[in-house]
C-alpha cells in the first residue's frame, strides 16, 4: 500500500485524542484493500453521518468552550461529512426503492 493508503489508514482509525493506536493501524493492515473500502448500504451511511455529526457537535462546543479554533474547524468539518453521508443514504435509499418498485412492476 502506498503512502496515500496509509495516511486513509490513519485517519479511519485515529481516536478521538488524535493518537494513534498502533493496534489499530495493524489490524488494518492485515485487511484486504476491498474490505476496507466496503460500500455501505443506506441505513449504515445514515447512521455514521449521525456519529459524525454529533460528534462534530462536540468537537465544535468544546472548541468554543476552551478557545481552541483548530478543533472547532475540525468540528465543523466533521458535522458537514455526517451531514454528506446522510445525504448519501437517503439518495441510496430513494435509489432502492425506486429499484424494488420496478421490480414489482415486472
């Protein structure tokens, strides 16, 4: 795996103190690429843009809280990828049900 591949590596698995668990990062590894990159269905893309944005929430009120205006962006970037991800699984879902009403129709 490149560099490229190691850096999504230690994104996907960083905690939420920015370290990085070493534990983590090799059971990553030991991963083939394809299920690490597993498309979600609706319901699973609705539900960790959910996590993402509750807990850019967080990261944006302790932010204001202590002053820090580098986890409030971190914050706020994260809160717009849960709210993508919503997006994604609903346009998933409309896609299936579209999809199951053709194949009723038939």
């Amino acid at each position: 795996m490149g560099n490229s591949g190691d850096q999504m590596l230690q994104s996907r698995f960083r905690p939420v103190d920015g370290t990085m668990l070493a534990s983590n990062l090799l059971l990553a590894r030991r991963q083939p690429a394809a299920s690490v990159a597993v498309a979600m269905g609706s319901t699973t893309d609705k539900i960790s843009g959910l996590a993402n944005e509750a807990a850019g929430n967080v990261k944006q009120g302790l932010g204001k809280l202590t002053g820090d205006e580098k986890l409030k962006a971190e914050g706020k970037a994260q809160e717009v990828k849960g709210e993508g991800q919503q997006v994604v699984g609903d346009a998933k879902g409309a896609v299936k049900d579209a999809a199951d009403t053709v194949k009723r129709k038939l």
